[in-house]
C-alpha cells in the first residue's frame, strides 16, 4: 500500500531517503520472496517506477480513499488463499515479523493474523479469502483494520518486541524517529522506549 498523499508529512514520503534508500524500498526487501506474488498499489510515478525496476507489479491510480487501494489490490492479486496488505510506510518492520505472519497463518488458515505491541494492534494484517468481499467493498476511506475490527473472535496476534517496529513515518519529525531508531538498533545502543 503506497499510495497515500502524504499531507501531514508534506510530499512523497515513500521516496524519502531512509539511510541511503527510498522509504518504501523498506517495504519491499520486507517481503521479499516470501510470497507467490506482491504488488503495489500506489499514486505515484517515482514509486511505481522503483517497483517495476524490482520486478514487481503496479496498480498506478488517481482514486483518492484507503478502501480504493485496497480494492485496486486485491483486484490484482486475482485468486489466492490470502492477502497480506503492507503499508509502504512502516521502514522498521522486520522481515522476520512477515514471515511469522505468513508463518501463523499457514496454522490457522481461516483467521486474520495482525503483529501487534503490548496490546496495540499495528499493521501489516494478513487476511484469510474469506474477507476478500468485505474488504472490496469497504466503506469510503476505510481500511482492513474495520474488517478485522468487524471479526475480533478470528484474529491472531503476533506479538513484536519494539513499537517502532509498527510505526508509520507519517510525518518528518517520525522519519526522524526512525532513522534514529534503526541506527540504534544497527550499533546495539537500543534504549528501552516507545515511540509517541
């Protein structure tokens, strides 16, 4: 999913410099080989150039709600056993973290499967086909957190270590965060602490 405007962060944040590569490059080394197909879902052109030069698929749109990427997604995906939907925006997130995901599901493969922080549910979210129809047709500017709000008794959590891990760089002063973040966790100096 990378197709958000950017508003509160004031341009393109999926193109902005995370330590030497776009942010949602992040994403897309996350995931990496771990699934049958990926695409990417995004309104705009440097991203969805990044991604074909990976290979990967893109939807490039002009739809302006959550629930129109999400349908954009699923519609080409085509037929699958599941769907994970990955915000391009989260650079922290482990690619252990999807593959235990991917891994729970394959377990329990009528459930919703979300990574979640001492209670606090974050994204990706993993959803079983049984949802597709619900997710198609999603109320304006919603997203798959309302299915999975709309089913709690199928959800699993995986539990994560790090908030950061599930946050979003929704704005320049998060991106910072977060590249401050990564750089502790690449020098060993992590201090116990959650992002705000």
């Amino acid at each position: 999913m990378a197709s958000g405007e950017g508003k509160r962060f004031g341009g393109n944040k999926l193109m902005a410099d995370f330590h030497g590569v776009p942010l949602v490059r992040r994403a897309v080394d996350a995931t990496e080989g771990l699934f049958s197909r990926r695409v990417v879902v995004t309104r705009h052109e440097a991203v969805a150039q990044l991604c074909e030069e990976q290979d990967i698929p893109v939807v490039l749109h002009d739809y302006p709600h959550r629930n129109d990427t999400v349908r954009l997604g699923l519609e080409a995906l085509g037929e699958v056993d599941c769907c994970m939907f990955l915000p391009g925006d989260q650079p922290l997130l482990r690619r252990e973290t999807v593959r235990m995901l991917l891994e729970t599901w394959k377990r329990e493969q009528d459930r919703i499967i979300r990574p979640s922080f001492e209670g606090t549910d974050g994204s990706p979210v993993l959803f079983p086909a049984w949802v597709f129809p619900e997710l198609q047709n999603l109320p304006e500017g919603k997203g798959g957190g309302l299915v999975a709000g709309k089913h709690p008794d199928a959800v699993i959590r995986v539990p994560v270590t790090d908030s950061f891990e599930l946050a979003d760089a929704d704005t320049p002063e998060m991106l910072a965060k977060l590249k401050q973040r990564y750089l502790e966790k690449t020098t060993g100096e992590i201090k116990r602490s959650r992002y705000e």
